[in-house]
C-alpha cells in the first residue's frame, strides 16, 4: 500500500490531512477527537486577543439535495484566554506527539506577535499559520484579509515571526485578492516555509425574503462573511495553480477550499498541494468522514501504482496553460447513447437556446439527434443530461496539425494588439 506519511516544510504527520483553523478545532476536546479518528494535523482556531461572538452566525446556500453547498461564517478569531489554549494544545501535544499540531495567530503588534511565538514553542507545537486571510470583523481592525491584501505588510508581519520562530511558519492567503501570486510572493520573501490557500471568500449568501433581513441574522442585521465549502473548491484550485505556476514561487502549499472527498482532495494534490486542509465538510458531516479519505486516497495512489502523495504534486498544474496556448484545430463533437437516453430532450434545449443549436429533434424518434457539422464540443449537453455518460464527447477531425491563437491567420488588429501585450 501506499505510505500517507507526509512531510510538509519540515513538519512531519501521519497523513496529508489536516483540520482547518475553523470551529472544528476551537479546543483540546475537539482535536484530541479528530486525532483519535484518523486526522494528521489540525491548525488550532485561530489564537490572538480573545473576541467577543455573535449569535447567530452561519448561514448557508443550499442546492437540491445538499444542505450546504457553500457556508457563511462571520464567526471571528478564538473568545477564549490565551493561557487556556495554550494548556489545552499541550495536553494534546503531549498525547499525540506524532500528529502536526499548527498554531493559527493573529495580533496587532510586533511583540504580541513575537511572544506568542515563544509561548507556542515552549509547548511543544509543530509550526505556525498566520492568519492574512479572515475577510470579516478582524479586517476591520488592520488584520487578517487586510493583511493579506496588502504585499508590504504581509511581508513585515511574516519576517517578524520568522525573526524569532524555530519552528516553520505558513502563511494563510486570502482569495479576497486580485493577484493571489503577490501576498505569496510576499510571504516567501518574508521567510515563510510555506502557503495554506484559501481562506474564506468575502460573501453575503442570502437575504430572507420574509423579514427582509441579510443571513445570518443577529437581533434584525447581519454582516458580510467568509464564504467556505463545495462551492469554492474551483476558485480555490484557480489561485492554487496561479501560484504554483510561477516561476519566481518555491515553496509548498497546503490546499483548502471545498475539500469533502478523497477525490477533491486528489485534485487539489495534482494541483500542487502537499497537504489539504478542511473545514465545512467536518462541519457537516464530522471526523468520521476521514475514514473515507484515507481510505480513497490510499486505493488511488495503488491503483496508479504510486507509492507516496508527494508523486501526485503538480501533474495538473503543468497541463493548465493560457488560453493562447491551447490547440485551435483540436476537435470533439457528442454523441447521444440511444441505449441510456431516457428522452427528456433537455440536451436539446440547453443547446437551442443557451449555446449552438447543434441538436435536432427528430419526429417520431425519441433520441435527439446531433448536427456533427455544426456541433463545436461545448459540452454543455453532457452536463446537463441526467443520465451519467449518456452523452459522451469523442474526438473529431484527428490529424490536423497543432494551431494556437497566435500563429491564427484570422484578426490581424486583434493579433497586433496581443503581440504588443505580450
């Protein structure tokens, strides 16, 4: 079988799972839990002067049959005392000395900042995630997200911890960015040993139409949030691949954005993460989800005859080009399997009215019917169809040599014009 055991920046652990900074790991009880359950690591929720909450505080975006396909928290930094923390991260320190146990910090100034640092090494703790990344309450206040938006202060705060820290320090990256590749950069020159991406997505995910009032609601207001679950993880996997592909970037990331599955998890390593993070799945579900990832990840590694995850790191990533540099004479049509299709022509409305009217219907005939002439492989049909694989796209046009945007004899003006962008 394949060996889960990871080494991250110097941080040893069992296996590349680790629990977010969230309220999955809010105390000693929680994460004693998730280590007895399988976890590898578990990032401590996020430790700085203690805040006062609200009540309530999630909401969620709901599609079918999943109750939470994206949450929203405006649940801020930990609301207890420092010292009770730091007691309880010892007590599991000191009983599970093999898993990583990751400090989350956030403060104000270089002192707090520095002498937290030394208490959490003085307990024994595996390394450290600044948190640039909360979008909501502490940004306000010249922290987190805010931070994170800003390259010259991420870089500041970053050697100020790397100043004094023994233990490796990670820098938690907010998505609420323009350029996700700038605060990276900025956090390497800074000396971290590695990134975590992302953090939480700024968002309001919905209003009560009854009462009027934004979610969640607290006494009849509310406030926008950090926007986390299934929904981010393509957003997520985007800025994981923009830093991973730069070249003036050298350092490992820990993924985190959506993560519920073994197979969400296998994306986020072929995109270039050595370990991934989660939250909102344990939150739904609970630890016993790690079981199955564990499990997942070890068949898929046998199954491609791999023998440890770091084998996986940044295939996917090498593959995701710039548009410009995809091949123009590559060709797929669909095509309708007259075995599974159940009929209900909703391939056939999809594309007649949202993309290329390139299906008929035939009377008389309950399977629509594809204009290969016209069809240009969107693949819009195979998403919406019903019936998984009914609708396959296959390759059309084979032999045609390789043409890119570039060299397109089309548009000279537009050509010109990316010439002298680029």
């Amino acid at each position: 079988m394949a060996d889960l055991k990871t080494n991250f920046a110097g941080i040893e652990c069992p296996n590349p799972f680790w629990l977010a900074s969230a309220p999955p790991t809010n105390t000693g009880y929680q994460v004693m839990n998730a280590f007895c359950a399988g976890w590898g690591g578990a990032v401590w929720k996020t430790l700085g002067k203690p805040v006062v909450n609200v009540s309530s505080r999630y909401s969620a975006v709901s599609y079918k049959n999943s109750r939470m396909i994206g949450l929203n928290n405006i649940e801020l930094i930990t609301d207890r005392p420092l010292e009770i923390n730091l007691k309880e991260m010892k007590e599991v320190k000191e009983r599970f000395p093999k898993h990583a146990l990751i400090a989350s910090m956030m403060f104000e100034t270089k002192e707090e900042w520095q002498d937290c640092v030394k208490r959490c090494e003085d307990i024994g703790i595996d390394g450290f995630e600044l948190n640039f990344g909360c979008p909501h309450g502490m940004c306000e206040r010249g922290m987190g997200s805010a931070v994170g938006q800003n390259p010259d202060v991420c870089e500041r705060i970053t050697s100020w911890v790397t100043e004094v820290a023994k233990k490796p320090v990670i820098v938690k990256l907010t998505p609420n960015v323009t350029d996700i590749t700038k605060p990276a950069l900025a956090a390497q020159r800074g000396g971290a040993k590695a990134v975590s991406l992302i953090n939480t997505i700024n968002s309001v995910t919905g209003i009560n139409i009854d009462t009027m009032e934004p979610n969640p609601s607290v006494g009849g207001l509310s406030t926008h949030g950090g926007y986390c679950g299934p929904a981010v993880k393509p957003i997520a996997l985007n800025m994981l691949s923009e830093v991973r592909n730069h070249p003036d970037f050298h350092l490992p990331v820990s993924g985190i954005g959506g993560i519920e599955s073994w197979q969400d998890a296998v994306e986020f390593f072929l995109m270039g993460a050595s370990t991934v993070q989660v939250c909102t799945a344990v939150m739904h579900y609970g630890f016993r989800i790690i079981g199955d990832l564990k499990e997942g990840l070890n068949d898929y590694l046998d199954s491609h005859k791999m023998k440890k995850v770091s084998d996986l790191t940044g295939i996917a990533a090498k593959k995701l080009r710039k548009w410009e540099e995809l091949d123009l004479n590559y060709k797929i049509i669909a095509h309708i399997s007259p075995d599974t299709c159940i009929g209900c022509q909703l391939c056939y409305a999809a594309c007649e009215d949202g993309a290329h009217q390139s299906i008929t219907l035939v009377p008389g005939v309950r399977v629509p019917k594809i204009k290969e002439d016209t069809c240009v492989g969107c693949n819009l049909c195979s998403l919406v169809c019903p019936v998984e694989n009914c609708i396959t796209m296959v390759p059309a046009g084979a032999g045609k040599p390789k043409l890119v945007w570039a060299d397109h004899p089309k548009n000279p003006n537009q050509l010109k014009s990316y010439k002298s962008l680029t």
